[in-house]
C-alpha cells in the first residue's frame, strides 16, 4: 500500500542553515501521524516542502503517490491543509469563501460544510476578517475537510488556541475522520495536543528525524526503569545505548530503556548489577518525547 | 476560463470598496474633464485629479496582485487546486476591466470634444503601450513586495531610479535615422516584453525571487546592455538624403552674433541635405548634437563643477528656421555633449579649447496639401486640422483678416501637422507661422497613465496680435493670396561633424555672412 506520505533523506537549507537534514519518514495510509519535535526543529519546512511550497536541497518527498516537487492542482483536490501561518482571504465570509472553494473541489460536499460550520458555531455572513484567531482556524479546517480529503496536513493547528477551541477542533476532525478513509499528519511542538489523537509518531529535533513509529511500539518499546541495588555500585562505563537519561546514585539506578523488552532488561540489569530487582514503569507520550529531547540535549547521561 | 472566472469573481467581492473609489475618482475625473478648460485647469490644481486617479489605480493594482500574493508561503491560494493560469488570467481580466472603464471614459470625454472615434481611435490604442508598461511594472513590483506599503515604496524607488538612470543607458536613442515616435515605441516594447514575461515567469513558479533579480537584470539589460554596445545600431527607416558641404568659420562678427572663431580659422564638415541648402520658407527642423568639448588641464580646473553647461545650441540656433529638440548640457570634462539648452556657452568665456561634434537631425519636405481663397466663413479641413477665414474687412486702405486655424493631437502618434500658411503664389511671399499656440481643450488622463496627453486641442492665432487677432494686408496681395496647408513630409535624416581647435570662448559668435557657407 502507498504510504500518504514518504519523505526520503529530505534535506533543505536556508542559505547555510540546514533546516532539514536527511528526513526519512513515512505516513501510512489511513492513520494520525503526529509530527512531533520542538519550536525551529524543521516542522513546518518539512510540510511546506510536502505542500510543494518549498523546493528541497536534497532528497525526495511523495504525497499520495506524487513526488512533493510536481504536487499541482490536482493533487490538492485530495489533500487538506491547515496551517498557523496561512492567510485567510479576510475580506470574505465565511459563505463567500465556501462559495469560492466549492468549485475547485469535485468532492466538495455542501451538507458536510454546513455540519462543519454549525458544529463549530462559526457566523456565516461575517467578514473573515472580524474572526478570532480560533474562528479563524476553526474556518480553515472547515475549508479543508469539506471536500473529504484523502490526507490531511496540519501544521501547529492548535498553537495559541485555547483547550476548549482546540477540544472542539479536534472532536469535529475525529467525527468526520470516523466516516471515511483518510490520513492525517498533524504537527505539532505540544504533546498534549496530539496525544490522544496520533497513532504514529515522529519526533524531530535539530532538522533530524529521532524516531518515527507506531506510537503503539514507541510506548511498548519506552519504559521508565527503576532499579533497586542491594549495595552500592559503580556507574557501569559506559551505559548500554539503549538506556537514555540513565544516572545513579546510591543504591538507586533509573534510565529510560528505549529497547524495553521484560526479559532483556531484566537480563541486562543482572549483567550489571549483581543483586538488584528492576520495576518499568509505562511512559506517556510527553515523558517519551522528553526523554528523547534531553538525550539528544545532552547527547547522554544526566549523571 | 472556469477558475479564472471564479477568481475574478472572488477579487471583485474582495476589492469593491477600492474599485468604488477607483470609479469615482474616474467619473469625477470625466466629468471635469467634459468642462470649461479653465474651469477644469483650477479644479485639477485644487484636487489634483490625474494624481489622484493614478495613485488609486496603483494601489489597486497592488491590492489585487497581492490578494493572492505569490511572495513567501502564506497565501491561501498557493495550497489549493489553483492552477497558476488561470490566476494570472484573472488578473489580466481584472486589469483589462480596469483598462476599458478607463478607456470608455477617454472615449466619452474624446465624443464630448466633438471628435469622431475614427480621428482618435488610433492614438487611444497608440496611447495603451506606456500604460501597459505602467501596469505590467507595477504588477511586477507588487509581487515581489509582501505588503502594499512596501509596493509603495518600491514603486517610488523605481521611479527614482529611473529618473536617475535614464540620461546613462537610454539605448533607443543610439538609433540613429528613425523618428523620435519609433524610439519612444522601441522603448517602450524593449521594457513591456521583458516585463510581461517575468509577469508570466513569476505566475508559472512562484519564483519572486528568481523574478526579482530577473527584473534588475533585465532592466539593466535593455537599459544598458545597447548603450554599451560598442557599433553602431542599425541604421534603418529613413534613407541618407545629405551630402558633403564644406564650411569655413569665419572671424567674430561685431554684431554679437551666434557663431564664429577668432584666429583659429576652423573649419566645419556639413553633411546636409539638399532641403537644408535650400530651406523652404517655414521649413521646419529637427535637430540635435553631439560632441566632445575637450580643454586643456587649467581649464578643466575651472569648468569643474555643477554651474558649468555647454550648449552647442546656438550654433544651430542662428539658421532660420531650426529649433531645438530640447535636452541637456554637460557639466564636467571632457564634456560630452548631446543636444542643447538654452544658454550659450556663456560659462565658457576666455576659456580655451577644442570642440568636436555632430549635429543631426531629420528633413522635411513640404507639398501642398490644400488651398482656399481667403473670404469670410471659409473652411479648410485636412484630417485633424482646420484653418477658418473669419473675416475679411476693409481697414482704410488696407484688409484686415483674421484667421483661426485649430490642430487636434490625439496620443502620441508619429504625425506631423500641416503649416497652415497665408500664401499669395504669385508674388512668391508667404505670411508663415504662427504667433501663439493655446491649448484650449487639453485631456489630460484618460488610461492609467494620467500624465499623458490623450488629446490636444490646439488653437493657432496668427500673428499680428496688435490688430485684434488680424492681419492688415494689402488688397492686391490679399487677392493673389490663399490660405495653405503644407504638408511635412519626412525625406530624410542630415549629420554634421564640426571640429574646431584651439578656440577661445570669448570670441564664439556666427558671422551672418557665414550663413552663406552653409547654404551654398
């Protein structure tokens, strides 16, 4: 099956700034990708560069099948976007600018347009331009689901939105979301956004792609271990790759193993440590993505 | 077509609140247009009008480019299933409703001055190619400008720039042997294809940058590139009538005439033409020069600096007959001089020095193009000029006549105007000329463009003021005489190389009699 999006050693520069190096992702068809990584980690280049609005360096992205670099007229009637930079056409309502999408669209589908617009209680025959930032957003998203897009692309779509704005956006692309066959990849630097949404992830730091997987395998893969020594020991030089953020101290060991498997940890903690008794604790997706972040920080240990 | 109509209909939702004032501003404009032309002369001072229209359709322009901006990565547009087509043809549909208001208005005011579509259909379309241009570089500038206080800005930078830049690079005129009307055209054509295809290179691929850089390149490429081509442009359009005449500079005069050397015993190579060894009485030049004023190193301390000018213009300006086109002087040496103002060589005095130049300039020819007895109520037509006998009346023992003649100008064609003259063939004697022109019905405005005439109604008082407006003539002349139109035509083009050595100013002057030289 053809992912929704592949992206394959993506680079692009800003001049001498690499912005994006080397990304290698893809999005399978028909799941929630949350494309995870802090403020400047090359979120939005890496989308713009999807939406063919930036031209890469290096590498080589596909949207639904076509290459990023060729995504034209007709490759945008099956692809949704949102974004927290997009500029709305604020002299028009909410009517006219529906009005102007509809056309462009085959698929346009007026009745779920009008769902859309009552759910999030927008004013029809307002300007754009006297919207809340939220209605604002609010309005995108109904500019960009009322066609049933095959893949939908957003970019920080809750940034500066209040929690209930954001609820209700995201319950309304959930509802719309249960009705069909459709791939989102949402961006984002706030992990409770998109926690509850995702079921893929990618986290992105400095340009980088650190992880991208099911968020199912990164959260069985991510334990947050304890050990327990019977007596002082020295710190093992160097710590197993796989343990991140490990530290000691006294008879207390804690990491977070990255390659959690019961058997292999405990085996692994023995290997260490003579007499100790290992607990794993499961991590929150927030907790996993800190854990990245400060290793890559860091490059190591907090010890 | 289906999206561009679509377009095109969302920037009129969009843009109405400009595009009213837009109409406004063009209907108030048309409707003082239509008035009394002193009238309308205080109301476009008090209002600025054509100012105001321009700055209403710039800013219109720049609205409607940047409502789907093609800068940066923002636009609503650029994420949809847009095809870049068809946006640039809904802006070109935009901008050709804005083009036929403007020139259905040019239309209604042309109507109104009693001309007839056919007298100035021709120059209205003829007047559409620097408007274009006008268009075509501002929809450039808003492109690559985020904002439209940005556009602005830019807009005037350009205008500086060009202002800056156009004595250095101005290529068109290096075209020798064509008529000033080409010149303007291949200006204007060597600026409007360059732009129209970074319009299109800029709606294809968003490429602002790329376009912007483009736009400097190409600028300075027509600009430039030409002028610093080192041979000859093609000489092309008007055959080389002129031959080889020698002429020798006489001494000073002591008169205080234009022209002439004291002891250097100068000498001048003429090329003319034979119209210009035998110039009709009233014919009618167009000339200019170029040269290089070369002084000695002490001189060339002194002349530094801004006052200084050098003005071959009198040299010229002492045969009958010849005017000036107008243009510039020099101010630093080695001066290179190209055509002439109105002061002679005034800084120049006690200043040694050699002058080498060239004059050229075109040659007409007249034929007669029609002629009617001069009595009262008679009319003389030919295309968009009119010469009227008035009255004739007996003032003792003399006939006073008084004559009007009216011109209309209708953009900027490549059309001379026949003299209308007072001719009495018999006696071989003409009463040429005319004593005053008055604009009396002038359009100013009509396209985008309001500072281009789009017609003139010109006015031409015979001479003889004194006598109200008449002329006191014999009878017996007046009934030899006729009422004459001479129609200029074009025969050619003339040069003149002029190289004079060691010369000092004080004593530059033309001998009269040194006319001789250069008609015989």
């Amino acid at each position: 099956m053809t992912p929704a999006v592949e992206a394959d050693r993506l680079t692009h520069r800003y001049g001498r700034q690499e912005a994006v190096s080397e990304l290698s992702f893809q999005v399978p068809e028909s799941s929630i990708y949350a494309f995870l990584g802090p403020n400047g980690a090359g979120k939005t280049t890496t989308i713009k560069i999807l939406m063919n609005l930036l031209r890469p360096s290096g590498g080589h992205a596909a949207v639904l099948g076509i290459p990023s670099s060729r995504l034209g007229p007709e490759g945008l009637q099956n692809i949704g976007y949102v974004s927290e930079n997009q500029k709305l056409p604020e002299s028009m309502t909410l009517d006219q600018l529906a009005a102007f999408c509809a056309p462009l669209y085959p698929k346009w589908d007026d009745s779920l347009c009008s769902t859309l617009v009552q759910r999030f209680d927008l004013p029809r025959r307002q300007k754009i331009s006297s919207f809340s930032r939220g209605m604002k957003m609010k309005t995108a998203v109904v500019m960009s689901l009322a066609y049933r897009p095959r893949l939908l692309i957003l970019d920080e779509p809750f940034s500066g939105l209040d929690p209930v704005v954001r609820d209700e956006i995201i319950e309304g692309m959930l509802e719309i979301a249960g009705r069909g066959e459709w791939s989102v990849l949402v961006s984002s630097h706030d992990l409770s956004e998109v926690e509850n949404l995702a079921d893929h992830v990618g986290f992105i730091r400095q340009g980088r792609m650190v992880v991208s997987e099911p968020l199912e395998s990164l959260q069985r893969r991510f334990r947050e271990v304890e050990v327990t020594l019977a007596q002082p020991c020295p710190q093992p030089q160097p710590w197993p790759a796989a343990w991140l953020r490990a530290r000691i101290s006294e008879r207390v060991v804690r990491f977070v193993d990255s390659e959690y498997d019961e058997a292999r940890t405990a085996e692994r903690v023995h290997q260490l440590f003579d007499d100790a008794e290992a607990v794993a604790s499961p991590m929150s997706l927030r907790e996993i993505f800190v854990a990245l972040a400060r290793e890559e920080r860091h490059g190591g240990t907090d010890a | 077509m289906r999206q561009a109509l679509l377009i095109f209909k969302k920037d009129l939702r969009c843009l109405w609140p400009e595009l009213i004032v837009l109409y406004a501003v063009l209907t108030v404009h048309t409707a003082y247009a239509l008035r009394d032309s002193l009238e309308r002369e205080e109301i476009n001072q008090a209002l600025n009008l054509p100012f105001v229209f321009l700055l209403t359709v710039l800013i219109v322009i720049g609205r409607l480019v940047q409502q789907d901006s093609l800068l940066g990565t923002r636009a609503f547009w650029q994420t949809r299933p847009i095809h870049p087509g068809s946006l640039l043809m809904a802006k070109v549909l935009s901008l050709a409703c804005l083009l036929a208001a403007a020139f259905l208005s040019a239309c209604a005011v042309l109507l109104t001055f009693g001309l007839s579509p056919d007298q100035f259909l021709t120059g209205l379309l003829d007047a559409l190619l620097p408007q274009l241009n006008l268009i075509t570089v501002s929809v450039l500038l808003a492109a690559v400008t985020p904002n439209l206080p940005t556009y602005v800005a830019a807009w005037l930078g350009m205008q500086i720039a060009m202002l800056l830049t156009q004595d250095l690079g101005n290529f068109v005129a290096r075209i020798p042997r064509v008529t000033d009307y080409t010149r303007e055209f291949v200006w204007q054509v060597s600026v409007l294809f360059p732009g129209l295809l970074l319009v299109a290179h800029q709606y294809w691929t968003r490429r602002t940058r790329w376009t912007l850089a483009g736009s400097i390149i190409a600028f300075f490429g027509v600009v430039f590139t030409p002028s610093l081509w080192p041979w000859e442009l093609g000489e092309v359009f008007l055959p080389n009538v002129s031959r080889e005449v020698q002429a020798r500079l006489r001494g000073a005069a002591p008169d205080g005439a234009f022209l002439a050397l004291r002891e250097s015993g100068g000498e001048m190579l003429i090329r003319a033409a034979p119209e210009i060894l035998r110039p009709l009485p009233g014919s009618d030049f167009t000339v200019g020069m170029a040269g290089e004023l070369q002084v000695d190193a002490s001189t060339r301390a002194s002349l530094s600096g801004p006052s200084v000018r050098i003005d071959a213009g009198g040299i010229l300006d002492a045969l009958p007959g010849f005017h000036w086109a107008g243009g510039r002087s020099t101010t630093a040496p080695p001066l290179q001089m190209e055509t002439a103002g109105p002061a002679a060589f005034d800084d120049l005095v006690e200043k040694p020095g050699s002058l080498r130049g060239e004059i050229h300039g075109r040659v007409y020819g007249y034929r007669l193009a029609g002629a009617v007895r001069v009595e009262a109520g008679v009319r003389l037509d030919k295309g968009w000029a009119t010469a009227l006998v008035r009255s004739v009346s007996r003032e003792g023992p003399q006939v006073k006549v008084v004559l009007r003649s009216r011109q209309i100008q209708v953009g900027r064609q490549d059309r001379e105007f026949p003299r209308v003259v007072l001719a009495n063939s018999a006696r071989k004697e003409v009463v040429a000329g005319t004593s005053q022109t008055r604009s009396s019905s002038t359009y100013s405005g009509g396209l985008v463009s309001a500072f281009r005439r789009v017609a003139q109604d010109r006015v031409l008082l015979f001479p003889a003021e004194e006598n109200e407006g008449g002329l006191l003539l014999d009878d017996r002349w007046l009934a030899e005489a006729e009422l004459v139109f001479l129609e200029p035509v074009q025969k050619g083009w003339f040069e003149t190389k002029i190289h004079i050595s060691d010369f000092r100013t004080r004593d530059i002057t033309f001998d009269p009699k040194a006319r001789s030289a250069w008609v015989n």
